[in-house]
C-alpha cells in the first residue's frame, strides 16, 4: 500500500523526467541527422521558415513596440524623471531590451504562434498514423520532419531577435519623445553601453531558444494520442514546457555569461 501510494505521488514527476530524457533523446538523433548525408530537407525548410515568418513577424513587431514603449520605456522613464536624468534611457534599454525584452519576447512569439502549429500539424500526423506509414516506406520522420523544422526555428528566432531588438529601441524612442527629451543623450548612452557581447549573446541565446521550442513542439507533436482532444492536449502542454524551458535556459546562460564577460554588467 505505501508503495503504490509513493508511486502515485511521485508520477508526475517520474514522467516529467523520463520526457525531458526523451527529448533529450531526440535532440542526439536531430542533430546527427542534420549533420549525417543526405539531405532531403532543404524545400522542407525552406517551406518551414517562410511559415514561421509568415505566422510570427506581426505579432513580435506589436508585441516589441508595445513592451519597448511601455516597460522599460514610460515606466523607467517616470522614475528616471524624478533624478533629472532621462538621458540615462538608452542605457536602461541595453539591459532591458537587447539582454532580455527581445529574447524572450522573441521566443515566447514563436513557441506561442509557431510551436503550436508545428505540435498540431505533427500531432495531427501521428493520430493518421502517417508518420507511421512513413517509417514503413523506409523514410526517416526526424530526418525528413524534425530537422528541418528544427533548423527553421533556429534561424528565424535568431533573426527575429535582431528585428525585436531594432522595434524594442524604436519603443524607447517614442517613449524618449513623449517625455519631450531629445534623441541625442538616448543613443549617446545607448551606445556608450551596448557592446558585441550584448549582441552576439542575445542572437546565440534566442538562437537556442529556437531550439528548445523546436524540439519540445516535435516531440510533442510525434508522441500526441487520444485523437483530437490529445493533439489539444500536445499543443497545450507543448507550450508550457517550452515557456518553462525558455525561462530555465535564459537564467543559467545570463549568469554565466556575465560570470564570464563581468564588464557588460556595468551600465555606465
């Protein structure tokens, strides 16, 4: 009796493990098959980022605009008023903006807009059982199906953050011209702060956020059941763990990138 009631209590989190160590799984078999000849996948993935651009590029130009003008723009902005020092601004938004606002806008962008089309559009296979009939054709469902969708999120998350970063700044613009400041001090102190480590760290790291959301999607995806109602449970679950994931991972990379390049801590 006290171990079936220690088996029910610790299920969820037996689950919960044994699925991280299968993604894990997946990412090994991803990244040898990208890497491994042939490779059939380069219409697939030509097809998968014209898609996600399609889906993603107007709701991250919103949702950086709006964040960039509120958060860190009118609410720094107000606080920075009081002291008489609005034109330490754009030092703020190298911090705010290009270290986290447009990461994780970014990611959260496209796990919400493009991770739950491609656990949909894989779960929706896997309940048709086309991806089994793949297998028997001797074609490779990760070669052919998770690659290509893995590579597309990688490239388009880290160029959408270059955008996100562009509309993040434009917010503090529009929030620099509503305090009647002029733009001269915003970008003085803006680049005065921002350095490559800044820029290349918040490419590399939205570039694996990209990551994250492609492979939890895909395994989500090939691994839904239960028809309809378990495809919208993927799809669901699918995006929490991907937001959970995002979170973690941005929290060890920024503490060891600023463990290992301390001077980008500084706001001058």
């Amino acid at each position: 009796m006290v171990r079936a009631a220690a088996d029910r209590a610790f299920l969820p989190t037996k689950n919960l493990l044994e699925q991280v160590g299968d993604m894990m799984i997946l990412t090994g078999k991803t990244l040898l098959s990208a890497m491994r000849p042939p490779y059939p996948y380069g219409t697939e993935f030509v097809q998968q980022f014209l898609f996600m651009l399609k889906l993603c590029w107007l709701p991250l130009l919103i949702s950086t605009v709006a964040l960039g003008y509120g958060a860190p723009g009118l609410q720094a902005g107000n606080a920075l008023v009081i002291f008489g020092a609005v034109d330490r601004l754009g030092g703020f938004f190298v911090l705010a903006s290009i270290r986290e606002f447009a990461p994780n806008v970014t990611a959260i962008v496209v796990a919400g807009v493009g991770g739950t089309a491609i656990t949909a559009d894989l779960g929706a296979r896997k309940i048709r059982e086309e991806l089994d009939a793949l297998q028997v054709l001797g074609v490779d469902p990760i070669k052919n199906l998770v690659v290509p969708r893995f590579l597309a999120l990688m490239t388009i998350t880290g160029l959408f953050n270059v955008f996100a970063i562009i509309f993040g700044i434009f917010g503090g613009v529009l929030a620099t011209l509503t305090f009647d400041a002029p733009l001269g001090p915003f970008f003085a102190t803006l680049l005065s702060n921002a350095t490559t480590t800044d820029l290349w760290g918040s490419v590399l790291k939205t570039t694996l956020f990209g990551a994250i959301i492609a492979i939890v999607s895909c395994y989500k995806g090939m691994t839904a059941s239960g028809g309809a109602e378990g495809v919208g449970r993927a799809v669901n679950q699918g995006v929490v763990i991907e937001f959970l994931g995002i979170f973690a991972f941005n929290y060890v990379f920024t503490q060891v990138l600023l463990a290992t390049h301390p001077e980008i801590s500084v706001i001058k």
